[in-house]
C-alpha cells in the first residue's frame, strides 16, 4: 500500500500546483447551480405566470366575462390579468412590465352577441417567448367557444341582442320564458358533456406519499444532482488526461518495469482522483442540502454513491484515452463521448422535463441510472433492496473497466 499511497500523494501535489483546474471543478455545480436556482426562482420554484394587462373599452357584462375568464383562479394560476387605462397599458408594456396586453374594443359585447366581426387586439413582450403563447392560445379557445356557442343557441343570442320588438323596453314574458327553456333543454341535453360524472379516486398510502413528493419538489433541486454529474464527468476527463502526461514523462514505462504492479499504480491515480472529487462533492452536497432543507442523516449515503460513480466515469473516460491513438485524439474522443451523456443524461435538463422517450433513453446511460440513484437518495425515497443492487452493480462494473484499463496500460500504452 505504500506504493499506492506514494502514486497518489504524486498526483495530488502536482494538482495542487495547478489551482485553476480545482477552482473550475469546484465552480462550475457552485456557478451553474447558482443560476439554474435563481432562473427557476429558488427553493421554492414557483410556476411561471403570464401578467396580462386588460384595457376594456367595452365595460360590458361580457367583457367583464371574458376578463374573468383569463383570471388567475379561472386559468389555473398561469394567467393574471389586471385591468388598467391603454394609456397606461402600452406604456408599461413599452417598459416590458407584463407579459402582453389585451385591449377590448367598444361594441364587443354587441358584436359577439350577433356574431358579427370584432378583433381584439393583444401586443405581447418580445422578450417572453412561452408565457405569450400561452396568453394566445387561451384566448383562441375563448374564441372557439363563442363560435360553438352561436351553433347551438345563436337565434336565441342574436334576438337578445336585439332587444324587445317594437316599442316595449323589455321583453314580454312568453318571450323571456321561451328563451329560459329552450337553454335549459339545451344544458339538458349536454349535461352528460359539461357536468361529468363525479369520479372517486382511492391512492395508497405510498402512492400518496410519492405523489405528494413530486408537488413540492422544487425545480431547482431537480437540477442538482444533473450538475454534480456535470462537474464529475469534467472532473474525469480532465483526470484521464494524466495519463498521457505519465506516458511522456516516461513514468509508465518505468513502472512497467518495476517490481510494482501496474493494478498498484493505476489504483494509486484512482485514489488521487476520487480524492479530488471528495472535495467537490461534499462541498456542493453540503450547499444543496443547506439550501434545500434536505435531512442531513441522507448526505453519507449521497457521497459515497457519488464517489463510486466518480469512479465508474473516470473509468470510462481511462478506457477511451488508452485506446486513442494521441493525447489529442484521445481529448476528441473524450469530449465527444462526454457532451452527449451529459445532455442526454439529465446534467443539461432534468429527466422529468424531457420527452418520454428521451428520458428513458438517459436514464439507461451510466451517468443517467446514477443520477436517479442519487435523485431517490436525496429526495429519501431510496429502497434498501432495489439500492444494494444498484450499490453491487456500480461496484462490479468500474472494477471490470479498471481491470481492462490496467491490462491495455501494461500491453500497449506505457509502451509508446
């Protein structure tokens, strides 16, 4: 063991000559994370909202529906509408304050009423891309229903808005009477369509548990274990770069021929590396789980899994410099490999924000099936038996690609 230990204080001393490489280590789930949590609003991550400035011009019954209808409560909380002079509306929309403005002509009951032409007219921020076209689309459905509307009981609306014939100011009984009917029959006959069925449903007590869970996770917490997968799968690459500075050096060749074995060596510089990873790990855990209010009693478990995955991706990245044919080829070659894992992995996005297929095609990659693990350790929904198998697994798997490194460093690498 004085060998490794010797290898490992080796690397570490030559790494803390280089400061700027910790430092970018360290920074980037620090940085990154920092962003990621202020753009999506913090530990709480609340829902983004469209702020909809309404100039009714109209001041009617209707206009005051159609205003209703794009409330806060009516929308389900992704619409606010406040209603203001269009003065005043276009000049905070000019300061980019709201999300877009809605601005109701005079006549629009009227026109609606006797389906005649009437055109809202909505100026939205260009510096909002997903909040406007929310904004639009439901005010197309409110314009789909209006359409609809007119197909089953326009007669009846068209004569309302007309008024009493000849020189009476309201309508006779009959009249009203008949009008009253014919749109209870009418709800009569879509009762089954607009008032469903009340439908019970029962959960477990764990499916509620679990769904209760998935409500109050924050945006920003999905987003951390994808960034410290980040900072790893940089952390590895950089690493196995080493390698080829021992090999220019001549330090493999000389250990080739030593009575040490290469295994010894090999398993020194893993040691330095999760050394360095340590370090990260526990610095950037240690954050999320003070930031997030996360059960402390959790955070032993979530660094030794990171760690061994550390492990399993300094591994890989090994592998793939062994077998290039140049330390530049072999920095191609680790770069290509490590900006898809990351993207398709969930350290760009979280799973649970991608499409079906390519979250189930991430969480099949090796930095994607650790990233769940430690996604359940965080969020305390781990399973002791489904864990210990993933725990074996991860072992078993860097300790196969560490052996073939060791054999494709004492064949061939150490050589050139």
């Amino acid at each position: 063991m004085g060998f490794v230990w010797s290898t490992a204080l080796k690397d570490w001393r030559r790494h803390r000559r280089d400061p700027v490489a910790l430092v970018l280590w360290l920074g980037i789930p620090v940085f990154v994370g920092g962003l990621i949590s202020m753009a999506s609003g913090g530990r709480s991550g609340p829902a983004p909202q469209a702020h909809v400035l309404v100039a009714d011009e109209d001041n009617s019954f209707l206009s005051g529906l159609l205003v209703g209808a794009m409330s806060q409560d009516a929308m389900g909380g992704l619409i606010q509408a406040e209603q203001v002079d269009q003065d005043e509306g276009r000049a905070r929309m000019a300061k980019g304050e709201a999300t877009a403005m809605l601005v109701i002509p005079r006549g629009f009951a009227q026109a609606v009423l006797m389906e005649q032409p009437s055109t809202l007219e909505l100026v939205t921020n260009p510096s909002q891309t997903i909040l406007p076209a929310i904004v639009e689309e439901s005010l197309s459905i409110l314009v789909d229903a209006a359409f609809y509307l007119h197909r089953l009981i326009g007669d009846d609306l068209r004569e309302f808005a007309a008024g009493p014939a000849g020189s009476t100011s309201v309508f006779s009984d009959m009249r009203f009477a008949g009008i009253s009917v014919r749109i209870n029959q009418l709800l009569v006959r879509l009762s089954g369509y607009l008032f469903p069925p009340i439908v019970q449903l029962e959960r477990g007590a764990e499916e509620t548990v679990e769904a209760d869970d998935a409500d109050t996770v924050s945006v920003a917490l999905l987003f951390l274990p994808g960034i410290l997968f980040m900072a790893l799968l940089f952390m590895a690459q950089g690493l196995s770069i080493d390698l080829w500075k021992e090999r220019d050096q001549k330090t493999l060749r000389r250990v080739v021929v030593s009575p040490q074995h290469v295994l010894l060596f090999l398993f020194g510089k893993l040691l330095s590396g999760l050394g360095l990873m340590f370090v990260v790990c526990l610095v950037a855990l240690t954050a999320g789980y003070l930031y997030f209010g996360l059960a402390f009693a959790t955070l032993p478990l979530a660094v030794v899994w990171t760690l061994l995955s550390g492990a399993l991706l300094m591994t890989i990245m090994w592998l793939l410099q062994l077998y290039a044919s140049s330390q530049h080829a072999g920095g191609i070659l680790t770069m290509v490999v490590m900006f898809p894992l990351m993207m398709a992995g969930g350290s760009f996005f979280p799973f649970e924000a991608m499409p079906a297929w390519m979250a189930a095609i991430g969480k099949r990659t090796p930095n994607g099936w650790a990233l769940e693990q430690l996604k359940a350790i965080l969020l305390e929904s781990v399973e002791a038996g489904p864990f210990s198998i993933a725990l074996v697994a991860l072992i078993v798997v860097a300790s196969v690609l560490f052996f073939f490194g060791a054999l494709r460093l004492r064949s061939n690498f150490a050589q050139g």
